[in-house]
C-alpha cells in the first residue's frame, strides 16, 4: 500500500492495514522524502532561450540515497506528488531508483493539468482547463506568481461552477489572488465579474492599490476571449487558462496553440462527443 505521509486522514490507514506500506510526500519519516520543488528554466542553447520556464525540479530522499528529479512540461506540485507516489512504488519493488527517477522527465503529462504549451507570438500557456475549483485556481495562480523571466503573466479565468451559496465569495476571493499574481486578467462566464471584483478592491497589504482596471477583460465565453487573444499575446508573455469543465475554456488554449496538428493529443476534451456540445 502506498500512502502520502502528507495527509493525515491516509496516513492513518497504515495502522489499519495488514499490507506492507510504504509512504512519500515532504513531511519527515516518510520513505521516499521529497523536498526543494521550484521551477527550473531551460539554458542558453541553439534549440531554448536562456532562462525560459520549462518544469519543475524537486529532490527525492530514499534509503540514504538523494536524487534530483526533473519534469519537464508540466508545472504544480500536483505533479510532484504523483510522482513521489510512482518513486515509491519502485522504491518497495527493488527498482533501479535513478533510472525510475530519470525516465519521469518526460513522463505522458495528462492533458489540461498544468500543462506547458508553445504558444502563437512566442508566447507560453501554462494549459489547466480540464477544471476549476477554488483551492485548484489559488493553487494555479500562486504557481504562476512564482514564474520568472517572462514578460507578461497574463490570466484567463472561466467561471468555476457548482459552488452553490459560496459562488459569489469564491470567484471574489479569486480574484484578490490574481491580483497578486499575474499582470493581466481575462475574465470568462457570468459568474466571472466576481474576479474582477477581486482584483479591482484595494487593501492596506497590497500598497493601497487594486489591480488596474485598463488590464482586465471580460467576455461571455471560451471562443470570445480565444479571438481577443489571437491579436493580444506578445513574445515573452505566459498565459495561465483555467475554468470549469462547463467553459470549455480549452478552446481559448486552441486558439493560441502553436502546434495545431497536434491539439487533439495536446488538449482535453477533443473526442466527438465533446465537440458537438455548445
């Protein structure tokens, strides 16, 4: 059985199961102890810019043994997570751990999940639409905030749905963390006006000042807010797209997507049944 030591309600399985077990995550005393995740940026050479964003890197410590590992094309440590839990299923069956380690640099990244894409304009998407609560859209944005070396962050958000009586207050507080994030916000759905409300409100810890309402957009759908990007993402720029499965918002990704032949591997929600709902 494998557990993440990282959350207390699974680790408590391990007292209550007679399979061997064996735990990951960041917390001390796990069996696979991962630490340091960050961003790594590509280097200067005749394929990659200098300094572009390109994954993330973390340790692994496991049995008196420190690994670095790397992903490329994916950002989040939704991602660090899976793979710590793959690490440890080679860890209890006597796999070689640096070849495990190494052949998770260009594991199949599942499509809308934090995925990085080359963009139009020499642009970069960071494509996270498969769907959209509030923890996941914070989550989303803070790892945004975290990226260096680009020119403009630039942030899509379609409505985040089902949230019943907390919808208004979520999409608000949303948008107070774009606000400290990103440069620009491109607002989608009815609900969304919430995230410009958000980002516009002013507080004492933010200097006193809202986001600048000149750098926030509002459009009523996914293929609306697409056009404008078409004409609006410049070189450098990285561009954050989230939103419920209901936004389709993977169709704003399509829209600036550099390698068109490929975008039904590339994006989620390309099968048939998909494309013929509104």
């Amino acid at each position: 059985m494998v557990l993440n030591a990282d959350d207390e309600s699974v680790l408590q399985m391990k007292s209550k199961s007679k399979c061997r077990v064996i735990t990951y995550g960041f917390k001390e005393g796990a069996d696979v102890l991962g630490s340091g995740d960050s961003i790594f940026y590509n280097k200067k050479n005749e394929l990659s810019e200098a300094g572009k964003p390109a994954g993330i890197i973390f340790r692994v410590d496991e049995g008196g043994k420190s690994l670095p590992v790397v992903i490329e094309g994916v950002f989040g440590r939704n991602h660090v997570y899976a793979s710590l839990a793959a690490l440890a299923l080679s860890s209890d069956l006597k796999l070689n751990m640096l070849t495990a380690a190494e052949s998770l640099k260009n594991y199949d990244v599942p499509p809308g999940r934090m995925r990085l894409l080359s963009g139009i304009n020499g642009s970069l998407i960071i494509d996270d639409t498969y769907n959209s609560s509030p923890f996941a859209c914070e989550s989303a944005l803070k790892t945004l905030g975290e990226i260096k070396n680009v020119k403009r962050k630039i942030v899509i958000l379609g409505d985040m749905l089902e949230l019943g009586k907390y919808t208004a207050e979520a999409h608000k507080n949303i948008g107070r963390v774009v606000k400290e994030n990103a440069d620009i916000l491109i607002a989608v759905g009815q609900r969304a006006k919430g995230f410009k409300e958000g980002a516009l409100e002013v507080y004492p810890d933010s200097s006193g000042a809202g986001m600048n309402s000149k750098n926030i957009f509002e459009f009523l759908d996914s293929r609306q807010a697409g056009d404008f990007l078409k004409t609006f993402v410049q070189t450098g720029d990285i561009v954050l797209i989230k939103g419920s499965q209901g936004m389709r918002m993977e169709r704003a990704v399509e829209a600036i997507l550099l390698d068109q032949e490929n975008k039904e591997k590339l994006l989620v929600r390309q099968d048939e049944e998909w494309k013929k709902r509104e």
